[in-house]
C-alpha cells in the first residue's frame, strides 16, 4: 500500500507487521502527534482528498458544440451568404446555430451541478487524538501518523492500520463489494499476498463502521489511499462517442456529399444553360439549405433535454444528453449486486425451533406470531427472546410504536446489518423490543469477537438476583457448547437431536443463507469478559435463523423486462459464489444453462478464452476492480452495448470503461459518480430499466423528427432540382430557410409523442445500426418524393394559369402547408394516422399551429412580401395550395396499408414455417 514517501513501508505491507512496529514507523504512537507536527505533515504530503481531475473548460465545452458537421456545414452556408450579400440568410442561419449552441451549454451545466449537489451527501468530519485530546477536525487534514477515533455510524477518513478495536465490524461494501460488515482486529496478518477484502486489521477511506469502536493509525491520505489509487485511473479523459452521436456524424456527413453533389450538378446544369452566375450561386445556397435540417440539431438537443428532465423526476440524473439515448441501445446490464439488485439489508428467511424448519411467511409465522415473548417461556418465545436481547442494533422507537412505518424509518435503524435484521424479525413477531428490555433489562455482556465467534448478554429475571445469560454465534460453535436443548421442555440435547439441527443448519447453508445459532442458560452471577468460556458452556439450544439480504421486490420485474427487451442481465459482486448464484436465481439472472465464475477462476482464463466465453457467464462472484473491467471490456469486444452499474470505488474503472456508467446517488462514492455518466437518486436497478425504456423511447422519438425533416428537407432538394433542371426559378434561399424554421416546431412535437407500447418488446438496435436503418431511410425518400410531386403539381398549375411569381408563391405555400400536414403522417411509421387519432398529440397541434401563423404571418400581410419575394394571392390559388396540402395525408397512408398488409402476410408465412419445423 502506497502512503506518502517518508512513511511508505518498502519491504512489508503494513497488516503483516505488529501495530507497534507500524507506530515506531511512522513516527508516532498511540498519543497521537502534536498539532505542530501534524501541520508540517499536512503542508509536506498535502490535503487528504481525492483529486477531481481535468475539467473541460467553457472553449473546450463551446468547441464540443460546434464541431459536427451539420453545425459546420451550416456556418459555411451562412458565411457563403453573407459573402454573396444576402446578410438576413445569413444572419438567421447563424441565430439557429447560436440557439443549438447555447441549448447544449446550458444543459450540460444543469448536469454538472446535479451531480456536485449530490457529491456533498459524504462526511468531511473526522475524530483524531492529537497530543492525548480527542478532537474533530476535517478529514481533509490528517495526515500520516494521526490517530483517527471510530465509533460506530462513522465514515473512516483515511486508510488506517487498526491499533485498538471493541467489536468493531466495518462495512467495506462500496471498496470491495462485500455485503456483510467485516470484523476488524488488531493482529498482524501473516499472508503478504491478500485480496483488500481479507485485510481484517485494516480500515479504508469511504467504509462505513456499521458496529463497536476502534482507533487506527493513518497510514494513507488522499491519492495514496486503496479509493485514491483506483480513482487516479478515472481522471483521463474520455471522449467517445456515444451511438447517437456517431449516427448523426453519419448523416451529416451523407448529407453534405449530398449537397455539394447536388450543388455542383446543379451549378455544371445553369452554366451549360448559360444562367447568370450569381443566379446559380444563389441556387447552390438554396441546395445547401435544403440538403441540411438547419433546426435537426436544435430538435434532438431539445427532445434528449426533455427526456432528462423526465427522467429527473424519476429517480435518475443524466450528466451528459446523448447518454439517455445510449441507455436506449443498451444490449447488456452489469449490476453490481448489494444495494442495487438487493435491499441491502439482512432479512431473516428460515428458522429452525423446536425441531422444525419454517419459512418466513404469514402462514408460517402463525404459530409463532402467538408467541408471548415477554410472558411465554416455549421454544418459540425463548427463541424471540435471545434473537430480540443478544443484539445490540437500534430500531426506530417510533416503528414500534406505531407512528411511522417503510423505509424511511427503517433507514434510521442503527447497527449492524445483522443484528438490525434479526432485531426487526423479532419485531415483527410480536415482540417489541422496549417491552423485552423493561421486563429482562441487560446488566452485562460479553462482547463479540472473531475468535470465539460468540456474543452473550445477562439479564436479569425476576427480583430474587437471577440472570438469564443469551447467547447467539455461529452454529458450529455454539452447538458444541449446548447440552441441553428447549423443545416441548428442557431436555437433553442427544446425539440424534444435534444431527438434525446440523442438517436443519446444513439445508439452510445450501440455500445460502447466513445462519446463526441462538441458545441460553440461567445463571446467578453476572458473567466475566475474561473467563468467557466459564459462562459459554452447558447452554440450551433454542434456535438458527438463516437471514440473506433478499432481492428489492421490483428488481425480479425489472430483470423480466430487460430479458423480454433482449437485453441480458448480468451480475457482479464481492459475494462468495453460493450466494451471489441463490440471490441471481431467485431474480431469473442464473438460468438453466448460465454459469457462475470467480474472481479467481478468471484469473486463470487469459483474455482470449474469456473474451470467446463471456457469455456463458451471467454470475461473477469474489471479483476485483480488475476483474470487473475485463468484464466489461470483453462484452465490448463483442460488439455490445454495454451499461454498468455500481455504487463503490471498486465499480469505478468498470463504470468509466462501460458505454453507460450508472452510479449511485445514496450510497455511492464520489469516484462512482464521477465514473457515471447516469446517477440514481434512488439506488435501484429498477430505475435502470425505467432509463432504458426512456432512451429507446427517446430515440424512436428522434427518428420520428428525423424522418419528417429530412423528408421535408428532401422535397426541397428534389423541387429545386427538377425545377433547375428544366430551367425553372423556384425557391430561393430565405423562403426554404423560413419554411425549414416553421417545420421545426412540428419536428419537436413528434419527440413529444407518447410510447406506441412495444418499446420494450424489441431487440436492442445494434451498435453499427445507422440512422436510416428499419425503413427510414425509404420513408424519407418516398415521403419527400410525394411531397415535391405535389409542391411542382402546384407550381405547374400556377404556371399555366397565372404568372410565373404567382407560381413561386403558391409553390411556397403549399411547400409549407405540406410539411405542417404531413407532420401526422409521422407519428408512426406504419401505423394509420386515423388509428393514432389526429389530436391525441396536443404538443403537435399547438406546434402545427404556430407554425401555421408563421406561415401564414409572411404569406398574407403584403408589406412582408418583399422580403421573402412572394406576391399576394386569390382564393382559388390558396384553394389549389392547401388541397395539395391535404393530399399527402391519403398518398402515404396508401402507402402504409400495402405495408401494413405485406407485414402481416410475411408473419403469417413466418409462423406457418415454424409450424412445419415443428
């Protein structure tokens, strides 16, 4: 282990030499340091924190703005504009720009102060004995060499090597994923080679003392801490693109070799017709316009702000806009296990009284539900006696009382996990502890430690000086100090008796769960710590409860629904294996078929054989921060999407490596959050799934947008062409720029649209899927092909009939009056507009609205005419441009039913095969 260079140990990690050779060198002893010494150490080796990394700065945050290539493509058409004098084209492309810019700046600032917001949730405090006086000062100020006082509740401030425990019993969850509490001593470890997890006379930086008290020696700050040297690996900047962002590079790259093409084809046609030069820069602008959806970037931008947002109310903080959407994509979930998938609280599941085995459920509890604790002295009175009194745990006064009830007072429950678990079955049993303690109140104990594996408490019995000595530990143990066992009565404990408790502890050991062993004796004396084993024997067995920390109850739906959306659920874990796999079962994580694998059994695959393997396994068991990014890395190189969720230091580089880092917002570190690019306010794997349903419906959203602008845009470029063609003027630059600003409200309608319900029955879009993948990219070209056929159908009647500035205005009218209707046509991409039902969408009927007011604001006041180059019209030639408007509603949905119908046979071919297979 790493500390500051005075004091860094070179031959022999400090939990394999004796507490007093680590004091002797780190130049201090059990006093602590004096304040003067303890200030040069402080400016020496700096403050105890964990360094924040390189943050992007405004230009650099700016420059992330403006780089894709629709953004780039339109500056140029502006500059072009403005160069060629056309200062209002150019200065309203650039005010679009300037609104997409400042919408990605602003969001992703929300983000940032979201997450600092929540990273101000750890303990800055820490209690230190300094020259003999215990003090509290900020743990950014100790140093190598302090004595750190733990008491229980606490946040350990520092690695520290343990010189003084009692009980205590640390929770080391967010470090190595272990979900019970480790039990702490002061003894030199002989093993130079153990895994963080088995270092017992050792605390670290961000665990928790879930019981008892110590003091430890700090022999790491800061950076050189085990939390400090996993999260330097997090502070080098990532930049990878999401899927979204790689899809729309993609099509803006199709999109500019379309325009330029088209531009230059266009230029080579008016050259060869000898059209004035300007005139056809003026149309190769025109082009440029048409070709790029200016207001595409500003919809996505808007529809992903609008998903975080939605999603902030549920429960999950988006630090970075295009990562909703890559929860949408997501092909594989690897969860962290405790606190995520579980409820993170020991729960009572079997017991064992009175020769019987028994479940813990309402029908179960029957018979022992009727048990008076305070007065009964059967089997299973005793039992709820020793399971409520041997334990040192907090409730909730008010749980018991009545007042309040759920989580949010069990959250004020205090001690460890075990002992609050058993206290609470006890609880729940009929027994409330405050009545227990008034009539059996404790006078002494003899504390638990990790050798004898045992706890006993005295109490007193009646008013003649009589004490009932209570006693819980582990099965093995505290079976072979138990002569006697309570059944119908006190009765010998014989050999068959003993045998079927040991295959009662046995079954429940198989179901992995953790078992404990509950028994008694009376006594007339108190007991004395010093001579445990005096008052450890001739006990009376009375009991086991096995106790697991269960799964949350809407994780089990949520696994079901990430299987019914393909996606595959995978869990990792500090867990022993045996629980780890009973916890994945009960979720339908572990199916017939899938394996288990160890942190150590991975050690001996090299990357290949892991790599070629990695989907045999849905279980990781045991495993290390290592471990978890081979995991993940290797899911990559599959060609998955992958998502990680974690709370703990250990999650971190996992988190980082991910395509989606899921953090936690209760229990997690700050270098997990750091590590996410998605926080949970609420700790639970259901909201993941909540998450996942958001992005895909978030991006069905945006392909929705996708479709009705660029066909739109595709209609523009194809009427200008055929129009140039044939040595037609048409459209110029400022009205396709006015009507690709109208469509844009529509366009963010449609990202408004409700779910269509089958999100979440679908396989996961692939990584390498384009844009125009399922169909879009033949919807845009038939749909805007309808368009222009029906925008020259007008502009052709409008020739014949009347002038050729009449033409162009009517054309631009019904251009826009098209787009607004056929903004219904794509809500769905099959379905029938008339099912959908035509105002079921209210955001799309405001939007259609206003930009009908738009449209129509530049199209009748006259004194607006010169500037858009149009020319009032009659009613007869408005007639002709809104029935043409209102025809492409029957064209594609014509379209749709030979779709809809060719769909429907290929299933019924499909189904037929899979019969005849059968």
């Amino acid at each position: 282990m790493a500390v500051a260079n005075q004091y860094r140990q070179s031959e022999q990690p400090y939990y394999v030499i004796e507490k007093e050779e680590v004091l002797e060198h780190l130049e201090s002893d059990e006093q602590g340091l004096s304040p003067e010494e303890a200030s040069r150490r402080l400016d020496e080796h700096g403050q105890n924190v964990l360094d924040e990394g390189k943050k992007t700065g405004f230009f650099a945050k700016l420059w992330e703005q403006l780089k894709s290539v629709m953004i780039l493509v339109l500056i140029a058409a502006a500059g072009l504009s403005i160069a060629l004098g056309e200062y209002i084209d150019g200065g309203v492309i650039l005010i679009v720009v300037g609104m997409i810019v400042v919408l990605g700046l602003v969001q992703e600032s929300k983000a940032e102060a979201a997450l600092e917001a929540l990273q101000e949730m750890s303990s800055p405090h820490a209690s230190v004995r300094r020259d003999g006086e215990i003090e509290e000062i900020e743990s950014s100020e100790l140093v190598p060499g302090d004595i750190v006082v733990l008491e229980s509740g606490d946040v350990v401030p520092a690695d520290l090597r343990l010189i003084k425990t009692n009980s205590l019993q640390i929770d080391e969850s967010a470090l190595t994923g272990e979900s019970l509490p480790v039990d702490k001593q002061t003894d030199k470890l002989e093993d130079p080679d153990l895994v963080v997890g088995d270092r017992v006379n050792l605390g670290f930086m961000s665990s928790i003392v879930s019981g008892g008290r110590g003091e430890g020696v700090v022999i790491g700050t800061g950076m050189t801490t085990e939390v400090g040297s996993i999260a330097g690996h997090l502070n080098e900047d990532s930049r990878e693109k999401t899927p979204l962002q790689k899809r729309l590079d993609h099509m803006g790259k199709i999109l500019t070799v379309l325009a330029i093409g088209v531009a230059a084809a266009l230029f080579g046609i008016g050259w060869l017709q000898g059209r004035d030069p300007f005139e056809m820069f003026m149309i190769t602008i025109s082009v440029a316009v048409s070709a790029i959806p200016e207001g595409l970037p500003a919809v996505v931008t808007i529809i992903l702000a609008v998903g975080v947002k939605r999603m902030a109310g549920r429960k999950a903080i988006i630090r970075k806009l295009p990562a909703i959407e890559t929860l949408g994509s997501t092909q594989v979930i690897c969860s962290d296990k405790t606190g995520t998938l579980t409820q993170n609280r020991m729960t009572v599941q079997q017991y064992y009284v009175n020769g019987e085995t028994a479940d813990v459920s309402e029908e179960t509890d029957e018979r022992s539900r009727q048990a008076d604790a305070t007065k009964g002295e059967d089997a299973t009175s005793i039992f709820i006696q020793v399971l409520s009194l041997c334990n040192d745990a907090k409730l909730d006064s008010s749980q018991e009382e009545g007042e309040t009830s759920g989580e949010s007072s069990e959250k004020r429950d205090i001690g460890d996990p075990t002992d609050i678990g058993l206290a609470r079955f006890a609880r729940d049993l009929g027994a409330p502890r405050s009545e227990l303690e008034q009539q059996y109140p404790r006078e002494g104990e003899i504390p638990f430690d990790s050798t004898r594996k045992l706890m006993t408490t005295a109490h007193a019995v009646g008013e003649n000086g009589a004490y009932r000595l209570m006693v819980k530990g582990a099965p093995d143990v505290l079976l072979e100090r138990c002569t006697q066992v309570h059944g119908d009565g006190v009765e010998e404990l014989t050999d068959e008796r003993r045998e079927q408790i040991r295959q009662a502890n046995q079954d429940m050991t198989d179901d992995a769960l953790r078992v404990l062993a509950f028994a008694y004796r009376e006594s007339d004396k108190l007991p004395d710590e010093s001579d445990p084993e005096t008052y450890e024997s001739d006990l009376i067995f009375v009991g086991l409860a096995g106790m697991i920390d269960p799964p949350r109850e809407n994780a089990i739906e949520a696994v079901r629904v990430c299987r019914e959306a393909g996606i595959r659920p995978v869990m990792i874990t500090g867990d022993h294996a045996g629980t780890a796999a009973a916890i994945a079962r009960q979720l339908d994580i572990l199916k017939e078929g899938d394996e288990v694998l160890t942190g150590a059994e991975l050690d001996k695959l090299d990357d290949k054989e892991f790599e070629q393997n990695v989907d045999h396994y849905s279980v990781y068991a045991r495993v290390s921060p290592e471990h978890k990014v081979r995991i993940v890395k290797a899911w990559k190189k599959k060609g998955k999407v992958v998502a990680m969720t974690g709370d703990g230091v250990n999650d971190a580089p996992a988190l980082k490596a991910s395509d989606i880092g899921v953090g936690m917002g209760i229990s997690g570190t700050d270098a997990a959050k750091n590590a996410s690019k998605m926080v949970l306010t609420d700790d639970n794997f259901g909201t993941i799934v909540v998450a996942v349903e958001e992005g895909r419906k978030v991006f069905s959203n945006i392909r929705k947008s996708i479709q009705f602008l660029l066909s739109a845009n595709f209609s523009q470029v194809t009427t200008i062409f055929i129009a140039t063609s044939v040595g037609w003027s048409i459209l110029t630059p400022i009205q396709i720029l006015w009507i690709n600003l109208v469509d844009t409200l529509p366009g963010l309608a449609l990202g408004m649209e409700k779910s269509e319900g089958d999100e979440m029955k679908k396989s996961p879009r692939k990584p390498d899927q384009g844009v125009f993948a399922d169909g879009l990219g033949i919807r845009v070209l038939y749909q805007g092909a309808l368009q222009a056929m029906l925008v020259l159908a007008v502009f052709i009647w409008g020739l014949n009939q009347y002038s050729s500035e009449e033409a162009v205005s009517m054309a631009f009218i019904a251009l826009g009056a098209i787009q607004l209707t056929h903004a219904y046509n794509a809500r769905s991409a099959t379905g029938s507009v008339f099912k959908l039902g035509f105002f079921s969408n209210k955001y799309l009927n405001w939007a259609v609205l206003a930009s009908g007011v738009l449209l129509l604001g530049i199209s009748i006041p006259e004194f607006m005419h010169p500037f858009f180059g149009l020319v009032p019209l009659g009613l007869s030639q408005w007639a002709v441009a809104l029935i043409a408007a209102i025809a492409i509603i029957p064209l594609v949905e014509l379209v749709k039913f030979f779709i809809r119908a060719s769909d429907k046979k290929a299933a019924g071919e499909g189904e037929q095969e899979d019969r005849q297979a059968a």
